[in-house]
C-alpha cells in the first residue's frame, strides 16, 4: 500500500501482517531522506544530497584545424576577418542557414580533402564540432 501524505513526502507500507515495514521519503531543500523501519526494532536512515552534474567536453581536434575551420566560415558567411569566431561560435548565431551550412562542409572537404557523409554533417552546430569531425575523418582515412 503507498500513501502519499503532503507534496513532499511519500509513505510506502507493505501489507502482510507480519512484516509490516515502513519506507518513508521526504524531500527538503534538494535533499532526500530516506528512512526504513520494522516496527521500530531495527531502521535504517540516509541522506541523499541532489547535486548538479556537469559534463566538460574535451577539445579533440588541434587548434591548427580549429583556426582553420574559423577561417573557411569567415569565408563561407562573408564575415569581417576580426569577427569573433571561435570553436564554441554556433553556425546559427553567425547567420548561417542550411544552405550555408552545407557550403561551408563543401569547403571543408575541399580544404581537407575529405568527405563528409550528410548524418555526419546534419550533427554540426557548432565551429568545434566540424573540427572534432574534421580530425576524426582524417584519422580514419589514415587507418
């Protein structure tokens, strides 16, 4: 049998006679408590603190292609050579559209001498995505 009692706290019964035990969760402030109970003779009771996660992605590809790629989407949207392009630029924020999008993957594959499958170039937003693919596409064609 559950029951929830308040907006915040969840009571949990199971319903045998004999092993009536008592699971209750509460919640304040970001933190979970956690409470469990066999008529009082044994419990057991933890914290839970929420936390937030951050995830940091690592620059695969070297800062030579990086610049690279910089300077082919200059080209590509006709920006001003001291505009501010950098690995985290979104193609979007520059004013790119898709039919941009895709001009600069040409000049991409021409520069590097690669080619890049249409999945592969759908997943590109951003200046360090088409590196990081720039650098993975090289190192395959080496392999």
């Amino acid at each position: 049998m559950a029951a929830i009692s308040g907006a915040s706290s969840i009571s949990l019964r199971s319903t045998p006679p004999r092993s009536h035990q008592n699971l209750a969760l509460s919640r304040t402030n970001g933190l979970r408590s956690i409470s469990l109970s066999d008529y009082g003779r044994s419990s057991l009771s933890f914290g839970l603190q929420q936390r937030s996660i951050r995830l940091s992605v690592s620059c695969a590809a070297k800062p030579e292609t990086v610049e690279k790629v910089c300077t082919i989407v200059r080209k590509q949207l006709a920006l001003p050579d001291d505009s501010a392009v950098t690995g985290e630029s979104k193609f979007a924020a520059l004013g790119a559209d898709s039919l941009d999008t895709v001009e600069i993957v040409m000049g991409l594959e021409e520069e590097f001498g690669i080619s890049v499958e249409e999945d592969s170039a759908q997943s590109i937003a951003t200046v360090q995505d088409a590196a990081d693919l720039i650098e993975k596409l090289i190192e395959k064609n080496k392999a």
